[in-house]
C-alpha cells in the first residue's frame, strides 16, 4: 500500500480533528449522555439513550477513517492549502447558522428551528426556489420528527402545542 504523508489542507485538519473528536466522544460517551428518565424504578424506554448518538458517532469516526486513507493512498484530489475570503466567510456563516440552531431549539422547539436552519442553509446555498425551499423546509423536519419520535421512541424538544397536534393527529 503506497501511503504518503497527509497535506495539510483544511479539508484534511477538518477530518482529522472531527475523527479525534468522534473517538474522544464515543470513549467518554457515558459522560457525555444522562442517565434515563425511571417511573417507579423501571426506565421508560428499552432502548439505551446512548445508542443512536454511539451509532452517529460511531459512523462519523469510520467516514472520517476512511476519506483519511483515501487521502493518504492519493486517490482523492488534493486540495488548494489556502481558503479564500469567500471560502472563510461561507464557513463562518454556517458555523453561525448552526449555532444559532442550537441555541434557539430548546425555546422554540425542535420542528421550527429546523425549519429555519433548513431556510437559512437553502439561502446560504444559493438556492433561490421559494416554494422548493419551503417543502425542504417542511417535509424533512417533520418526517425527521415523526420517525424520531413515533418509531424510535426518541424523545426531542418540542413546544406542547405541536406535541398535543401530533397526539391527537397519530395516536400511535
């Protein structure tokens, strides 16, 4: 195997510092989770609260891995080492796009801020459709939402009125 010496791109520091991360994560992931919710000393799920972070994480740590070796070998492209002024400024814009997410998705719950994140990624990106963007908007949060919810059986932040909308709209 014809291994060379990693550039040092950002697209490689990036990967490299999201793979340390991930395997930092998944190491420490019992700190990182709290413990689950018990009724009358029994949990109210049977599945582990750690699970579908350890899976993501897990997943983000192989990906990582992977596009690592692939640099490594040469079969990817190698990239420019400096970023331009545009380059800086889409990526701090999305970095203050995401914060902004996860500051506003406990008060507003979950379905709203991802619909605006959603709105303001779709912007970001160019895309100029409005009623594209707006079923984007809608249709993934909201599957997203139910299959979190109603088939995994995961709790997420959500205002009660859209809680008690989707009570009475899916009784499952």
């Amino acid at each position: 195997m014809n291994l060379k010496a990693l550039p040092r791109t950002p697209e490689t520091m990036t990967t490299l510092a999201l793979l340390v991360a991930s395997l930092l994560s998944l190491v420490f992931m019992s700190a990182l989770i709290a413990a689950p919710r018990a009724l009358f000393g029994r949990a109210l799920s049977a599945i582990p609260p750690s699970l579908f972070p350890t899976i993501t994480i897990g997943l983000l740590a192989i990906l990582c891995a992977t596009a690592l070796v692939l640099i490594a070998k040469g079969t990817v492209a190698e990239q420019s080492a400096r970023m331009s002024r545009t380059e800086w400024g889409r990526s701090a814009l999305l970095f203050g796009i995401l914060t902004f997410y996860a500051l506003i998705m406990v008060p507003f719950g979950f379905l709203i801020s991802s619909a605006l994140t959603v709105v303001l990624l779709s912007l970001m990106m160019d895309a100029r459709n409005p009623i594209q963007i707006v079923l984007v908007a809608l249709i993934g949060p909201v599957a997203l939402y139910l299959g979190t919810t109603r088939l995994l059986a995961v709790s997420l932040p959500e205002l009660i009125a859209i809680d008690l909308f989707y009570a009475r709209l899916l009784p499952f």
